[in-house]
C-alpha cells in the first residue's frame, strides 16, 4: 500500500492553505474598477518555450489556472502578494545541452508543457467543496534541431526502439545554473521527424517517465 499524502483536498481545511493559491486581477485603482479574486486555485497546464527566431530566444512561460471556488467580482481591498524579478533567460545561455542523449545539437526552439488537470466535487456556499488531481501528471518536450551528422541517430532511435532511456532524455543547462536550467533524466521518444524548408531540421518530441527513484523533472530557479 501507498502511504498518505496527507492531502484532504477539502476547501476551507486550515492544513489545506497551502495546496491552493489565490489570483488576484487587480485594476490600476479601486475607486474606478473591482479586484477580481480567484481563490482555492491549482494550475492545471505550464508551458515554457522559446524560439532562436523571436526576441532573441527568451524564455517564455504560460499558465492555465482554474478553481473549483466562487469568484469575486466586487473586491475594493487593497491585496498583498508577492513581486518577483529576476534576469532575462534565453537560449543564447544554453550551455552545454542534451536531447535524448545527443549532446550540443544546434536547437532551433523547444518547448516544455506540463498537464496535470484538476477535478473538483461537492458542493457548499462557496462554490464546490474538494478538490483533486487528474490520475496523470503529463510531461512532454519538442524540440527543433539541425538535421547534420549529430542529429542523425534520431530518426533510427525513434523508428527501432523498445524502451525509454535512463538519463539525458533533455538537458538544458544554463551558463547560471539557477537561472532556469531544465533536467528530464528519463523519457521517451514520441516524435522525430524531418521538416524540410529553408534549413532541414529535426522535430523531435520526448514524453517524461520515471522508474519510481528519479525526479522526473527539475527546473532551477534556486
């Protein structure tokens, strides 16, 4: 058997106050607009990308939120909340990096998605009453790389394998290594593809796994 996760999943436990989050959308001033406040929120799907091509490879992330609670549409409060900064992160401090095991491919773009949904059940005043995961948490990678004698092996690995791999599934390691470096250890391949245009590249997809010991995935921002 499993031991506990210790989560209720009940809304308004106190030992529940920090599995959820609050999303405030706050106007320029109260005096002329609402706050309008999502509480008891989880995050459903993230995604971080970036493209060699579009503002000189910066990082770039998405978020889909939901909540299972009422939301309020008439708050006049001023929120707390906390302000993050930090550098710029770009493709261009990627060094060194590894795609399946390939190392130091000329990437294109990649992107990074994490799906993990959430499900909601019973009823009280405030909306509904628990909250929960979906049964899988899905992490997926696709990459753009030159087609050249490094990348080669892709198309071959992708068409004869039997298994995932172990360790390197994807790296991308940044000159700071807190500065959003990205370790998949194990993983298998989805996709590896050839996209013929200007330059012929190598669309490869990688699905996260985990045999149970690793992290399936680390993103530093220590």
């Amino acid at each position: 058997p499993t031991a506990s996760t210790t989560v209720s999943g009940l809304y308004g436990s106190g030992t529940e106050d920090n599995k959820t989050f609050t999303l405030v959308l706050a106007p320029p001033d109260t005096a002329d607009g609402y706050n309008i406040v999502l509480v008891g929120c989880l995050c459903t799907n993230f995604t971080i990308s970036a493209d060699a091509g579009s503002d000189g490879g910066v990082y770039k992330w998405s978020a889909t939120i939901s909540t299972g609670r009422n939301v309020i549409t008439n708050n006049t409060a001023v929120e707390a909340g906390d302000v993050f900064a930090s550098n710029i992160t770009t493709m261009a401090g990627m060094t060194p990096t590894k795609v399946y095991n390939i190392s130091t491919p000329v990437m294109n773009s990649f992107s990074l998605t994490m799906d993990f949904p959430a499900v909601y059940g019973g009823l009280s005043s405030g909306g509904f009453a628990s909250f929960a995961r979906g049964s899988e948490l899905s992490i997926t990678a696709e990459a753009s790389l030159k087609y050249d004698s490094t990348t080669r092996p892709l198309l071959n690995t992708f068409n004869t394998q039997t298994a995932g791999i172990a360790s390197n599934a994807l790296t991308l390691t940044q000159s700071s290594s807190t500065d959003g470096t990205i370790t998949i250890p194990e993983g298998i391949l989805t996709q590896a593809s050839l996209d013929q245009g200007d330059m012929v590249m190598m669309n490869v997809g990688i699905k996260a796994t985990s045999d149970g010991s690793n992290t399936v995935m680390t993103i530093d921002f220590a």
